[in-house]
C-alpha cells in the first residue's frame, strides 16, 4: 500500500455524508408513493427522482477519496481488506435478515437466486432489475463498493505512480470517459423494452448507473482528487462555489429535457469533483463550518447505518399505515392528503436516524473497534496539507 500525508481528520465531509443520505432517502420517499394526489406525486419526483443518484455518486467518489487520503504504509492488503468487510458485511446482514422477515410477514415471494446474489453482495453484475429490486433493495451499492474495495489495492499503486503535474489531465480523463458512459449505452445497448415510463431501457440503466465496472470510474476519480489535494495541486476553490454549481446541475436537469441516461451520474460529476476536495482543503487547514460540527459529524459517522435501514423503514411503514387494506391487515398504497405524506415522511426519517443511531451503536461500532483497527498510531491531532507541506507530499507520492 502506498504511503500517505494526511493525518487531519475531514469532519465536512463526514457531515456532507448525511447529507448525501437525505438525498437517497428523499427518492426512496418518491418511491414508496405516499400522496394521494396524483398531481403532487408526480411533481415530488420530478424534483426528487435523481436526488438519489446524486447522493450514490457523492458517496462513491467520497470512498476514493477517503481511502486514499488515510493510507498507511504499514497497511497490508489483508488487513485493508479485513476492516472493509468488516464495514459493510454487518450491517448489510442484519439487515438483509429485517428484509427477509419482513418479506416473509407480508407472505411476498423470496426468488432464491436473487436473493442469494444479494446475501453474498454479487447482485449489481446482473443486468436484471430482479436482482437489484430483492431483499433490502440499497444493498447494489454495497456490491458496487465491494469492488472498489477488493480493487484498492492494486489501484492505489498506478494512482500513486502519477506525477503530481499530470494529476488534473488524469481526474479530466477520468471525467470525460464517465460522462460518455450514457453515449456508449446508447449505441451499444438496446432501448427497449423501456422501463417504467422512461424511454430507456433497463439495460441501459443498469450499465450506467449499476454496472460495478462504470461506477469504479467514480471511485478512481475520488483517489485522482485526493492526490491532488495531498501534492498540493488543489487550486484553493472554497465549498460554496461547487456547491451552488451541484444545486444548478441538478436544477437544469429537472428543467431541460434530455436523455435520462446523462442525469445518473454525468450531469453532477463536476461538481461533485469540485465540492469534496474543496471541503478536505478547508478542512485540512483547520476551518470550521455548520458541517464540520459535532452534530452533522454524528449524523455522518451513523449514515451508512441510516443508509441500511431507511428504504425498509420507508416501505414497510407505508404498507404498515397507509390507507388500503393489505395482508397485515393494515392500510397501504398512496393513501395520504400532502400534509400526511410529508408529515409520514417526517416520521419516517426520525425513525431511521434513530433505527440507524441502534445499528450503529450496536452492531457497526462495536466490530469496527474490536476488528477494524488500521495499523500505526492513533491520530490525535490535526496536520493540514498547507503549501509547505506540498514539496513534502509531492516526494512521498
């Protein structure tokens, strides 16, 4: 494993992950159709429909970059691989058993196979919707990060191989070849059968958007963006700026119309390029921000849990609450006025930091520090990557 500079602590972007997880929550609650008026459902997914999208792309660009920000030499491919699977694999499978029961009580049909993908985290390389859509749905990108992480190693040492002045012609590389992934979809792939009212096929969707292989662009991206940030080539960019540019992207790809294809990942992916090396640069040389607080850093450091459990809590509350008769017993289906839906969607997110607050103390926690310790000494202060340091960085990489 190559060696690293960095020894400070990034608490914005920790609390960016939260923030992240409200984005893939606020489509899941699209999906769990809540409003009964038809009219404010269509709209809620007009503006919530790729919110998702954006926090999954934030979140793998976000593991490129941590990871190779907080390398060590001492680090050894076993043990990285250790603490990664020690990670996801727990509560991804407390998880994956909530959905199995909760399968099971509403008497829906478990397909094995799909199922079975999805317990060992292999699921994202079918292109099959079934595959995506078994057990606890948000586990893909789980199968998509195991990728990442089983390839680390052997990506840190090319990523590190490149000079400090090619870096930014690299991460542009890096871009234009994800943003010609919905292109490439096109021509090679078939557009039909479409899928739901979109006149794009699954197929399509999955090599974009699914596809482990496509999404590790990302990944290599977020490492490119730490070097930079670590040989001191970052080019002083504060976070609003970016941040204005991301809310823009994704503005003008709710208002234009174009192919759907481009607003999973390629509409957003420069801005998200610009804004998490911009927050690590801020917080590298000690400033502080709403972000960088105890309270968004607590928020962050439980996301992965609230990523875990929110999509269970939001579909089965439904069916749980809502207003048509169902197998419980109970209500389901779009049931509420606007006010119910939001007021539904309220509840269920403080149900999920809370569920995601228990798995985290319970379950991610307690392994991570008895199994997930990386090697060395522990940080316990803040070292920023200032232009002193630059010569420093740029002869250790």
């Amino acid at each position: 494993m190559a060696p690293s500079n960095a020894t400070s602590r990034l608490p914005s972007l920790t609390g960016m992950r939260f923030l992240a997880a409200l984005l893939v929550f606020s489509v899941h609650g699209a999906a769990a159709g809540v409003f009964k008026d038809q009219g404010v459902a269509a709209d809620y997914y007009r503006w919530f429909g790729n919110a998702g999208a954006v926090g999954v792309s934030f979140f793998f660009m976000l593991s490129g970059f941590v990871l190779t920000w907080s390398v060590r030499p001492a680090d050894t491919v076993r043990g990285f691989w250790r603490r990664r699977l020690l990670k996801i694999f727990p509560n991804h499978l407390v998880t994956f058993v909530v959905a199995i029961v909760l399968l099971t009580v509403t008497s829906t049909a478990v397909a094995f196979p799909e199922t079975l993908a999805n317990l060992f985290l292999v699921h994202a390389w079918v292109p099959d919707s079934g595959y995506v859509e078994t057990a606890n749905t948000v586990s893909w990108s789980l199968s998509v990060e195991l990728l990442f992480y089983l390839s680390f190693p052997l990506l840190i040492k090319g990523v590190s191989r490149i000079a400090p002045a090619v870096l930014w012609y690299a991460a542009g590389g890096v871009v234009l070849v994800i943003m010609l992934m919905p292109l490439i979809a096109q021509m090679l792939l078939p557009d039909t059968p479409g899928f739901m009212f979109m006149k794009i096929s699954w197929t399509q969707i999955w090599f974009v958007y699914v596809f482990p292989v496509a999404r590790l662009l990302e990944f290599v991206l977020g490492m490119l963006l730490a070097r930079i940030v670590l040989s001191g080539r970052w080019i002083g960019l504060g976070v609003i700026p970016p941040a204005l540019l991301t809310i823009a992207a994704y503005v003008g790809a709710v208002l234009i119309d174009h192919n759907p294809l481009y607003n999973y990942v390629a509409i957003t992916v420069v801005p998200l390029a610009l804004l998490i090396p911009a927050a690590a640069a801020s917080d590298a040389e000690g400033r502080e921000s709403l972000l960088s607080k105890r309270p968004m850093v607590w928020l962050g450091e439980i996301s992965f849990a609230f990523y875990c459990v929110h999509y269970l809590i939001l579909i089965y509350g439904h069916r749980l609450f809502g207003s048509d008769p169902n197998i419980f017993g109970k209500p389901s289906g779009p049931a509420w006025s606007t006010p119910g839906g939001l007021l539904f969607l309220a509840a269920a997110l403080v149900v999920s930091v809370l569920a995601a607050w228990a798995l985290y103390a319970i379950v991610e926690r307690p392994v991570m520090r008895r199994w997930g310790r990386p090697p060395g000494p522990r940080r316990t202060e803040q070292a920023a990557v200032r232009p002193e340091r630059a010569a420093e960085a740029r002869a250790a990489h």
